[in-house]
C-alpha cells in the first residue's frame, strides 16, 4: 500500500507544492522561504519519519502569517489524502519530547473532528524573526484540514526555539504512531465503521 500524496496550492498570496510520504525514511526537502518553519518542518520529518517535499512562495514582504498557514493547510490535506479511508491505522498517537528545559507533549486521533487545544507557556523568550503565534495559526490549519484532534501541551520552557522544537518533534512522533498500520485491524478504528 503506497500512502504518498502530491497537491498544489495556487492563491493571489502563495503558490504551495507539497510532496509527502507517510512511510518514508525522514528525508525533508523544504523551502517555504521562512528558514525557522523549515527547521522545524525538517524535525517533524525526521522524528515522524515521513518523506515530505515542500515548496512554498508566500508574499513574505507583508509578513510570513499567509506562507506558515498555507503552507500547514496543504500539508494536512496531503495527510488526509495519503490516509485514504483511514482503513487499518492506529489511529492514536502520543508523544513527550524534551528539548533542553522544556517539555511538549502531544496527541492525535485521526478522527476526522479537527480540533486544536494548544498550551505553550505565557512568556517566552524569542531567538529569533519568526512570530511564535504563527506556530498555532499552523497547527490549527493543520489540525483542520488532516481530520484530527491534535492536543499540544507544553508544560514547561522558556526559550521559545526550545519549546517549539520540542512540539514539532513531539507532533511528528504523534503522527507517525497514528498513522501506522495496526496489523490486528482491516477496518477502521471506530464504533461507527467510519471515521
């Protein structure tokens, strides 16, 4: 079963071209123009294990909010796309990761009810240019258009690089469960018969 999806995204405001491969060897080839949201997107690849090209152009001179979420609503599309019926995965998925002083954890069912709880602490320290409120404007879009339940907390950090670090590493580690075959399953994983 092959679980690889290609789309394009063509706005007044981005043009998006995603390539992503559920069952892949972590191999990241991302340029969304935006240099930390490639850092953390190449996390998430490796830790969840998933082949993903992206290529992204965003209107960066007005601010990078269209690129990162754009960029987060295809990505959960190809998701979506590449789980098909959903036949035969885990469903669940639940990881901690540390990164340094801080501590995300995260869980996904693939339920096809998005919903974002989203918990980082109140004050950070910023590294760096890139606006960590456009890391929930992502997840949220990512949330949305993948069909899941995606619960983020972090229950400690201070450095803001750290913390999300840690949330893209734990959300690709989620992922990764949830999407896996469960070998005892040739249905979906629902009461209902459908997710």
């Amino acid at each position: 079963m092959t679980r690889m999806c290609r789309l394009e995204r063509k706005t007044t405001e981005t043009q998006i071209k995603v390539e992503l491969n559920l069952d892949g060897q972590g191999q990241a080839d991302i340029e969304t123009g935006i240099a930390f949201l490639d850092h953390m997107l190449t996390l998430f690849c490796v830790h969840g294990s998933f082949d993903l090209d992206i290529q992204a152009k965003g209107d960066l001179e007005v601010d990078d909010h269209h690129t990162v979420e754009d960029v987060a609503l295809v990505l959960g599309e190809a998701v979506s796309t590449a789980l098909d019926n959903r036949f035969g995965i885990r469903r669940y998925g639940f990881a901690v990761t540390p990164m340094d002083e801080a501590l995300a954890e995260v869980a996904i069912d693939l339920s096809n009810r998005p919903f974002l709880v989203y918990h980082l602490p109140s004050e950070l320290s910023s590294v760096g240019r890139f606006d960590s409120g456009l890391a929930k404007e992502f997840f949220r879009a990512f949330a949305v258009k993948g069909g899941m339940n995606l619960h983020i907390n972090v229950r400690y950090g201070e450095n803001e690089h750290h913390v999300l670090e840690s949330v893209y590493k734990s959300t690709g580690r989620a992922l990764k469960q949830a999407v896996s075959i469960d070998a005892d399953r040739s249905g979906v994983r629902s009461s209902k018969g459908v997710l």
